[in-house]
C-alpha cells in the first residue's frame, strides 16, 4: 500500500484497484486518516469539547459507506476521505444537538457533551462541527464539488426536518399518527445520511446518475431497516446482548414502529388495552405492552418489515452493473447491521 497527503490528510492508494475490501479494513484506513484532523486550540473549552465527542467510540458507518461507494466503482479517490470526513462531523454535530433536545445523559457509554461541557459549548460544539463538515466539501475537486455540495446539503436539510418530525411526533397523540409517517420521520432523521454517503462517494467514483440513485436507495433503505430493528431489539431482545434494559422505549412512551404498526392492527378492545398499558408505572408497562404486541405478533411483523426493507436494498445493489465479487462487500456490511443483536 502507498500513502499520499493531501490538503493535509493521509489518503490511501490501492494497488489492486479490481479488489472491493472489508468493511473491517476500510474502517481502519478511515480512522487512520480521520485521526489527522486537528482542530484549533483556542478557545479552549469549545475544542476540547468537540475532541472529548469526536474520540468516543462509534462504529463509523456512515463516512466508511461513502468510501465503499467510491470503491464499488474504482480505486478509493482522496476527495471520498474529504466527503467521508464532512459526513462523519456532519454525523456527530446531529448527536450533539439532539442530545440536547432529548436531555440524554449519555452517548456511546460517556457522559453527552452539554451534561460534561455545559449546554452553550455544547450548542457552539454542534455547530461548528456543522461548520467544519462543509468546510471539508469544500477541499474536494471543482469538477464535482457542486453536486456534493447539493446532495450533501439536501440530505441536511431532510436530517433537521426528520428531527423537527420527531419533536412533533412526542406531541401528538396515537390516534393521530401512522406508521407511514414514522417511515417518512426516519427516513429523514437518519436514512437520508448513510443514502447520500454512499451516493457521494459513488459520485466520485464516476458512477452515472442512476447508479447514484441505485446505490443511495440501498443505504436509505437498510437504514429503515437498521431503525425498525432497533426498535425490534428494545423489546425483544436480550439485555445481556444489547447492553442495555430490555423496554426503555417503551418505558420513555416513544412511538416506535412496533407501537405503531400495533396500534393500526389492533381491534378496537386491543386499541384501548394498548392505550390503557402506556399509562402503567414502572416495569410493569414494560410486561404489559410487550404481551400485547406478543398478541398481535408484532415481533413477526417486524422481522417482515426488516427483510422488506434488505429486499429493495439488495434489488436496488443488483440494478448497478459492477461485477458480483465487488457487491459482495456490500451485502456483507448490510447483513452484519440487520443480523445483529445488539
């Protein structure tokens, strides 16, 4: 392997440029650049604060994505490290703000950054992180530095609405809300981002514009699935797996897809069962609400829901006419995300 710097990062070469690598080695490729971004010093507090969020452990799908999308069509360009770079910090300004509306405590095992740096660093933290992300757009070469600057500012508009959906989602009642508009909210929310990475990078990698929409279509749509499993282990999965309590959404009263998708298939007696469980303190909203969906088996309907979603993902991959071999790794970092307990 051969390394190059440029703009002040090292960007890797590869030398058998037929080969599509593991998500695994591109990931550590990805850190070892990432790690040369360096931020000013001063003020202090601001910086430090950015750094303490940025180091936190995470498994960097979203800018390794857009690197894989590049290499689906051939060797990995410096500007999808640039992209890969503005999607990361793009990412993680997203976390810093919505931590903040969502009180949240914590993020990745560490204290969030408004409870460790206060609410107003916290508030600029995000914001610059917002900041640096274009400005790292704005390093990639002029011959294509327009459309990225369109996709990726498109995408974060649809990341703002889709959290303003969710904001707006806690304040309306049951009743009023669909399953469908769920999908919309986090297609936006979070779907729209791993869609445009892998799009981006597949724009520079001299894809054509419905190979761009193929391959954006299959990240928006394991994101879908990615969320819906979510939502899937929060009450069906094992603590011991997932690291975490078994039933906080449902604890918190967060309308997930399983509520619902439970809610619209319930009977009128099962609605006001549903409805009646939601309202119980403690644990035992946990039990009762999870018996419910046991009753209309919404663990079942979520797993449909999941492969659905992998199904378009993988049709959409099939539409783009690359050999098989240089898909693979594709499928595999998909199958890894859904098939997966924690």
């Amino acid at each position: 392997m051969m390394y190059y710097i440029r703009y002040g990062f090292l960007v890797l070469l590869i030398h058998n440029v037929s080969d599509m690598r593991p998500f695994t080695e591109l990931y550590q490729n990805y850190q070892e650049q990432a790690s040369l971004i360096k931020f000013p010093s001063h003020p202090q507090k601001l910086y430090e604060s950015i750094t303490y969020f940025m180091d936190s452990p995470s498994k960097k799908i979203r800018p390794v994505l857009c690197l894989m999308g590049n290499e689906l069509f051939r060797e990995i360009h410096g500007d999808s490290y640039m992209a890969a770079n503005a999607v990361e910090l793009f990412h993680n300004f997203s976390l810093v703000h919505d931590d903040i509306m969502d009180h949240s405590t914590l993020r990745r095992g560490r204290p969030t950054l408004h409870v460790k740096y206060g609410g107003n660093t916290a508030i600029l933290a995000g914001d610059t992180l917002l900041i640096h992300s274009y400005m790292q757009l704005n390093k990639i070469a002029i011959d294509y530095r327009g459309q990225v600057m369109s996709l990726f500012s498109d995408m974060a508009c649809k990341v703002c609405e889709g959290q303003q959906m969710d904001i707006d989602f806690e304040e309306r009642e049951i009743e009023d809300l669909s399953y469908a508009e769920y999908i919309k909210m986090i297609t936006y929310k979070t779907s729209v981002l791993l869609g445009t990475s892998a799009r981006i990078g597949a724009l520079i990698g001299g894809a054509d514009s419905q190979q761009q929409i193929d391959i954006y279509e299959l990240g928006k749509n394991i994101g879908i699935a990615f969320q819906i499993q979510d939502d899937f282990l929060d009450a069906f999965g094992v603590a011991a797996k997932t690291g975490k309590q078994i039933g906080l959404d449902i604890l918190e009263n967060k309308k997930t897809a399983l509520l619902l998708k439970a809610f619209e298939l319930a009977d009128p007696v099962r609605k006001a069962h549903l409805k009646n469980a939601m309202t119980i303190t403690g644990e035992d909203r946990i039990e009762a609400v999870i018996s419910i969906y046991k009753a209309l088996s919404i663990d079942q309907w979520a797993g449909n829901a999941i492969r659905h979603h992998t199904a378009i993902a993988f049709e959409s991959l099939d539409k783009i006419a690359v050999p098989v071999y240089k898909r693979e790794k594709l499928y595999e970092l998909a199958n890894s995300l859904l098939v997966r307990e924690s």
